[in-house]
C-alpha cells in the first residue's frame, strides 16, 4: 500500500540520487578499506534512511511493506555494505520491538534507532542453531528483577558497530526447541562482548562477527513483550517481514548489475558489431530481465498482501527463494557478458558483486530451507499432511 503517492516518489527519487550521485563514486574505496565514511554514514542519519519501517509515531517512516521493499529496491542498487549498514535498523534489528514491544520498550529504544543513533542488530544464529533456529543454547536464567544471559551468537550482521542487541535466548530449563524461548533487548555493556570482524568472501564494509555473552545482566523490562516463552512466535514475525524486505534487496544488485553488463556489451565492439548485438548474448539479457521482472513482481505482490493483514509466511519464503537465487543467476550472466574484465577488480565491479551477492542463498534462511518450507506450507495448505 502507497499512502502518498508525490510524497514517496520524491523519496524514491531521493534514494535513487544518493545511491547513484553519493554512493556509486566511494564504492572501491569502501571495499578497499572495508569501512564507511563517517560523514556517509552521518548523511544517512540526516536523511532518515534509519528509521524506514519504525512508527512515525516513533520518530520513523512508518513505511508501508509495500513502500518498505520499492525503497529497498532502489537503496540496494549498490555495494551491499550500504544496505547492510543502514537495513538491520530499519528491519532485523528494530522489528521485534515493532512487532512486540512493550510502549514503555518502544519510547526507549525505538526513536534512537529511527535517528540512527542506536543501531541495532539481531543476535539468533548460533554455532549449533543456524538452520535449526529453534535449536538455541543460549541461557537466560531469571535472578530477582533481573535475567543473566550466557552463550555465544554467530554470523550477527552490524554485532561490532551496533549498540542494541535483540537477543533470543532459552529462559525454560531443559526446553527442546521453540518452546521456552524468550526475546530480550541487550544494550552493549558488561557481559557482552563481541568478536572482530570475519574475514568474509564478499559484502566489504558490513561489519559480521560473534557475540558472546558472559554472565550478562539484563532488567526483566528487556524482555520483550514482557512475556517468557514468546521469542520463537515474535523472530517469525521479524522474518516473514524480513524476507520480503531481503527479496527486495536482492533484486535491486540484479538490475544494477544488468544495467552495468548492457551498457558494457552495447559499447564493446567485436567482430565489428557491439557484443549486444549477438543472439547470445541478448539471450542473457532477456533472461536477466525476465528473472528480475517475476522476482520483482512476486515481491511486491506479497507486500500489499501483507499490508492488508494477510498471513503471508509462504509467500514471503517463496520471495526470498526466489529472489536470492535470481540474483545468483543475474551475477554469473553478468560475469559472462563482461568476459575476462568481468572476472578482475580492476576493469570492472562487476566481480566484486559476483561475490556480494553469494551470502544471499545463505543467510536468513538457506534455499534449501527455503524449499522444505514452502514445501511443507504447500502440502498443509493442501490438507496433505
């Protein structure tokens, strides 16, 4: 659902010039140095690009799913470290308390993530939950007014930069599985500690590492929603949204890589004809387009589903499925419609978003999660199974 739509045009028209005016030129210095500028990152604040999806009665947007994913489209035709820095306040890191938050827990942390003044980060995976999220080790054990969290959380996106944690951990003894689960917000303070950052294939200037959590004291007013054993319900809240917004995020690093290959192939002349004009190549042209058109569509047709109420946990999976595989799909065509230049860092960037886009089958859910998902929806909807 669209609101207003001058109003959104003109920040659709914003993103788009920032990212191309303001982003595009830092790129190789950002993956050179594998950090942001400061002032880049200080932009953003001012813009308000933190607090997208958070309530304007918080400070936010308050976008729509539908407005949430057009913009992610457009941010996202980018490095990837751009959306990562700016995407887990406007997702992730701030749904949780969107979605379940005490009003108490809303006016105090909500505002400052939606300035950009706090970021926030998700901490789910574990060494021994990544696909099996259910499967979390990390305890929470109550003492008085207070919780004290122990365990370790892996693959945490913005863990070394961010200054607010939503942690889930295991508050019932000897529970198996979803049940017993909590959510609690975790400021950076004593007991928590995180790693330095991976030494990653792709996505520089995202900031990844572990957490870990030492005898962490956390007030019982962090749990959120106040309420032991609803942290399983309330991640699945933060993902069906979350997946359509990483569908979108996916499909936008598709059409810039297109755009670069298309205006590469039109300007590169062999057998004195541009590359554009071989039957071969316009094959990959068509099929990227066409992928990029479906993936596209799929999205935005969950989002409005979503925005009307609607139980969207299938279709929000089928989106990111989708959609992170099509973009794997665009960035080999890419690469092959590039050549040799396609393949080094210093004819094109070509290679850099080849190996960018990779973790996007990975994280969140893998594809094959993904599959036994929808799978799994498909045949109970059936009333197979």
């Amino acid at each position: 659902m669209i609101r207003d739509t001058p109003h959104f045009e003109a920040l659709r028209a914003d993103i788009r010039a920032f990212v191309r005016e303001r982003w595009h030129p830092l790129e190789e210095q950002v993956s050179r140095d594998n950090d942001i500028p400061s002032d880049v990152v200080d932009e953003l604040r001012r813009k308000g690009y933190f607090g997208w999806s958070i309530p304007e009665a918080y400070g936010g947007l308050g976008l729509t799913t539908e407005e949430l994913v057009l913009c992610a489209m457009e941010l996202s035709q980018s490095s990837v470290a751009l959306r990562a820095r700016v995407g887990t306040n406007t997702g992730i890191g701030s749904e949780a308390l969107v979605a379940d938050g005490t009003e108490a827990q809303k006016q105090r942390w909500l505002p400052r993530m939606a300035t950009g003044e706090l970021t926030g980060c998700l901490a789910l995976t574990e060494p021994e939950a990544g696909s099996e999220a259910s499967n979390v080790q990390t305890t929470a054990r109550r003492e008085g007014d207070h919780y004290v969290l122990n365990g370790s959380k892996r693959f945490i996106t913005n863990a070394p930069v961010a200054d607010v944690f939503t942690v889930i951990a295991r508050t019932e003894e000897g529970s198996k599985g979803s049940k017993g689960v909590s959510a609690f917000l975790v400021e950076r303070g004593p007991g928590l500690t995180t790693g330095e950052p991976y030494r990653m294939m792709g996505q520089a200037g995202s900031f990844v590492s572990d957490v870990h959590f030492n005898e962490c004291r956390v007030h019982a007013d962090q749990l959120i929603g106040g309420r032991e054993g609803a942290g399983f319900q309330t991640v699945m809240k933060v993902l069906n949204k979350q997946r359509l917004h990483l569908a979108a995020l996916c499909t936008g690093p598709a059409i810039r890589m297109l755009d670069l290959a298309m205006a590469h192939t039109s300007s590169r002349n062999q057998f004195g004809q541009a590359v554009a004009d071989f039957q071969l190549v316009q094959a990959m042209i068509a099929d990227s387009r066409t992928d990029i058109y479906a993936a596209r569509s799929m999205i935005l047709d969950a989002a409005r589903a979503r925005d009307r109420g609607e139980d969207v946990a299938m279709s929000a999976s089928m989106c990111k499925y989708f959609a992170s595989e099509m973009c794997g799909r665009v960035a080999d065509r890419a690469v092959q419609m590039f050549g040799g230049s396609g393949y080094v860092a210093d004819f094109s960037p070509i290679e850099r978003y080849y190996r960018d886009v990779r973790l996007f089958r990975l994280y969140e859910g893998t594809s094959q999660i993904h599959q036994l998902n929808i799978a799994k929806l498909a045949l109970r909807e059936a009333g197979t199974r």
